[in-house]
C-alpha cells in the first residue's frame, strides 16, 4: 500500500517526459508532486553553474529566492549534499546555517528548529544540482520511506535530463533554421556571382581576388558606393578553401547602433526587451566559413572594440551572457569611405583597421572600365529580356554611345537600374505587344536623370562643346546640374546629394573631377 503514493506521484511525471513543456513548467511540476509525496513546508530545484547553485524552481519559498545565486563555498549545508551522493538529512540542532532562513513563505525572521535533507542529481554521471526538501517541524521527516524519495530522486534527474535535451533539441532547430534562410539566401545569389568585364582595371581586380582568396587574410574591400563590393565578396569566398561554408553578410549601416551587437555577437534569453529566446550571431552563423561586412566603418566605436576582440582570439561572448564561444570565421569587411582618414579622426580604431585591412582590395569605379559598361549593360538587358518574356531585348548605336559617354555616379548599381527602367519603358511605347525591342538613347534620359533646375544661362559658362564631343557635353551638364542644386540649397553638400539622386561622398568625388571641388 505504501507504494500507491509514490505511484500517484511519479505516473505524471513520466507522461511529462515525453511532453513538450516550458523548463519552468516542467520543474514547477516536480516539485508539486515532490510535496505532495512528502510533508514538506518547502522544496526547490538548484542547478549547479561553476562554484554557484542556482534556483531554478522553489515551491514554499518566496519568489525572490529564484533571483538568488548561492557560491557553494559560503553555505556548508549545500557544500555537505554535494559531497555525498545519495539522501542527506541534517540533525535539527544541526549548527550549520540554513541558507533557507527567512525564505519560507508564511514565516518572518530566523527558523530555528526544522527538519531539512536533500540529495544532489547527476546527469550522465556528472553532479547537475541539488534537490531539497525543508519542513517547519524538527521530526517532520522521521518517518518518510527513504526507498521513495531515491526513486523520486531518479525521477528528478530523468526530468532535468529530458529538459535539457530538448531544450538543446530547440536551439539545434534554431540555429538550424537560421542557417536554412542563410542557404537560402545564398543559393538566390549564385546567379549574380559572376563579375563580367574585360577592361585592363577588372582583369587586374580579378588577379588580386585568386591571389587573396586561397589565403585566410582578412580582406578590406574599399571603393563607392555601387561598384560591386558584395559580388567581390562573394568571388573571394567562392574561390577560398571555405566555400562550402557559407558566406553570412551584414550591412552595417542597416542597423540602429542597439541591435548592431546582438546581430555580430548573438545574444541570450531575456538579454534586453524583446530577447524571448537564445540567438546565434552572425559570427556563430559563419562559424567554419567567411562573414561580409558591408560598410564596416559604420560600426559604433564600442562595437569596434568587441569585434576585434573577436578577430584577435576567435572568442565571443553573447549579449547578456558570460559563456564564451569560440568560432573560426575569416573577415571580408567592405567600406566607400577612406577609413585611414576616419581613423585620423578618431571615428574608428586603429588597431581594428590594420587588423582588417591585412590586405587592401580597391574595386575600381564604373567610369575607369571603358568598355566594360557595355558588356555589363549586356548582362542586365538579358536579365531583363527573360523577366519580361522578350525575344530580344537591345540597345541602339546611340544608346551605346550615351552609356560610353556617362560619367556613372552611381557605378553598376545605377547602371542595372537604368536598364531596368528603360526595358519597361521600351515595352510601354512600343504599342502592341512585340518579341523584340530596341532602347533609343532618349529611353535611357541621361541628362534629364538629375535634373534639379534649368540648366544656367549658357552665356554665364563656358561655350557649348562642338557636336560629337559627348563626353564633354556630359561634364559641361553636370557642372551645372551640380551648381545648381548647390545654389538652391545655400552650397549645403549633404541636401544637393538628396536632391541629385547620388550619396554624398559620390557627389563630392565627382565635383571635384569636374573641378568644383578642392
């Protein structure tokens, strides 16, 4: 008869096992049934971490007994349940302090007299925590079948068992779900991968990509804004010995200075407001691969700080965790702006940018490569051609010789986008629905592209170029598209970007070819 308690107590339990419940759930369940099975006034679960146990259920105890964390060394009692394996049961005159006292729920100031024991749990033979019981009355525990309690005892453990592994079984699936999207997203790029030109500039940026990319260097890709950082990017991870890890990329300008962090590093439950659950990082994320970070000279000066760190060790900490994680990741960083001078204005490290700057890789703007515009007008009209179920899609004489003749601000980027528009616009005006189309050059609208003003009274610049001289009348344009948007914002550089259409840095790169700018 004695055994229908313990049955009744252990039968859900078991069924609990095979649940997916929250650890709290689970453990307040435990010990609920471990009252009930026994007269005690008090319970709790403690997991052992390094030198501390921690609460991790308490039932009779007040709440804030959970938030308490008791170095083993400091309370003998829990230090004497450690070192013995097996039931322990202290003697009611027992000397030792109760690290208990005053937590019991219902009773203010010292308890002194009660009847306490408790049994350390082991998880694959390695001490997990501890498991006590606490009553009010000194002979409370007399009489309890030990048998009972060993049995409980192993239950306990089996519970904490199950919990841990399914708790590792959801981090598995989520980092495994992360690395599904990265795949994804890898795979939606492959397409994009191939860098095409024939210009004398892309043959020598491709020999610089084979001589860097079967090293382990960490790589600074600088150039403006549009020239294809991330397609380089993807060519040095593709031709690495890492290329069947994947390359995880960050754009860090795309993220406020508060979430730049936890996307590097990862972060752990109940890290901040919003933080249910565990992340991995980027950098975990990347593990065994590379990580492209795409304008690195964003990063707030903190960050900077953390992130060398883990360039100089291979070891990172999670936001809101002290646990270390160790990653074998290869740095490809990206950056359009001059980051010796922003090192020189004290807006980046020093020591961040030698270490990641080991080997300096400038991609060459789309203004420098000749005739590579027309070879990569090519790619992006055949791009177009099969979105839009055409037959042929090409580019008149004249269009070519407007493409030649522009100055390309915003490099390929503003070029695929150019080719886009005027494919559209190709289809709208040819009427009825034709397999094959031309782009005239008035599809492409070059000169009108920025336009923020009427273009200054010829008599107060310079004489008009003769016919033929594109390149020139192209400059001459720009010249005064450029005055004028400064002359309408008060010479504010930072508005005649906006109003121009092109990023600032751009803007001034281009003034100062054209002689506006010293």
């Amino acid at each position: 008869m004695t055994t229908h308690p313990l049955l009744r107590a252990l039968i859900p339990l078991v069924a609990d096992l095979s649940r997916d419940l929250p650890e709290e759930e689970r453990y307040r369940r435990l010990l609920g049934a471990l009252r009930a099975l026994l007269p005690a006034d008090a319970a709790a679960l403690l997991r052992l971490d390094g030198d501390t146990l921690v609460p991790l259920a308490v039932d009779g105890l007040s709440a804030d007994t959970l938030g308490r964390r008791f170095r083993v060394s400091e309370h003998p009692r829990f230090e004497s349940l450690l070192a013995h394996r097996g039931l322990t049961r202290f003697a009611a005159d027992c000397a030792l302090p109760d690290p208990y006292d005053g937590l019991v729920e219902g009773l203010s100031g010292h308890l002194e007299v009660h009847d306490c024991l408790g049994c350390p749990l082991y998880v694959d033979e390695q001490p997990w925590g501890l498991l006590t019981l606490d009553a009010l009355d000194p002979s409370r525990f007399e009489h309890i079948d030990l048998d009972n309690l060993e049995a409980f005892a192993s239950l306990a453990a089996a519970t904490v068992r199950a919990a841990e592994r399914i708790d590792a079984l959801t981090r598995r699936a989520e980092h495994d779900e992360q690395l599904v999207e990265v795949y994804r997203e890898a795979a939606g790029q492959q397409a994009s991968r191939e860098l095409v030109g024939q210009s004398r500039e892309h043959r020598r940026l491709l020999e610089e990509i084979a001589v860097v990319a079967g090293s382990d260097l960490s790589v600074l890709i600088s150039g403006e804004t549009g020239v294809g950082k991330e397609l380089v990017a993807q060519a040095i991870h593709s031709a690495s010995p890492r290329a069947r890890k994947p390359l995880i990329s960050l754009n860090c300008a795309a993220l406020p200075d508060t979430l730049v962090e936890s996307e590097l590093f990862g972060h752990a439950r109940g890290a901040f407001s919003g933080a249910v659950s565990e992340r991995h990082g980027k950098f975990e994320l990347a593990d065994g691969g590379s990580l492209f970070l795409d304008e690195v000279g964003e990063l707030p000066l903190a960050v900077q700080a953390k992130l060398l760190r883990v360039l100089q060790s291979g070891q990172l900490q999670r936001v809101g965790s002290d646990r270390e994680h160790h990653v074998d990741v290869r740095v490809i960083a990206a950056t359009n702006r001059d980051l010796a001078e922003e090192v020189r204005a004290g807006r980046f490290r020093a020591d961040l940018y030698h270490r990641i700057s080991v080997y300096p890789l400038p991609v060459p703007p789309l203004r420098e490569r000749g005739r590579d515009v027309l070879l990569l007008a090519g790619f992006f009209l055949e791009e177009n051609r099969a979105r839009l179920g055409l037959r042929s899609l090409r580019l008149t004489g004249e269009a070519q010789a407007a493409l030649l003749g522009y100055d390309w601000p915003g490099n390929v980027r503003e070029l695929e986008h150019l080719i886009g528009r005027a494919a559209l616009k190709a289809m709208a005006a040819s009427g009825e629905r034709r397999r094959i189309l031309s782009i005239g050059a008035e599809l492409l609208d070059l000169q009108g592209r920025h336009a923020v003003a009427p273009p200054l009274d010829s008599s107060a610049s310079s004489p008009a170029p003769a016919v033929g001289e594109l390149r020139a009348a192209v400059e001459q344009f720009q010249r005064q598209q450029i005055g004028a948007a400064l002359e309408q914002h008060q010479h504010n550089w930072a508005a005649a970007a906006r109003v121009l259409g092109m990023d600032r840095a751009n803007l001034h790169r281009l003034a100062k070819r054209l002689g506006l700018r010293h």
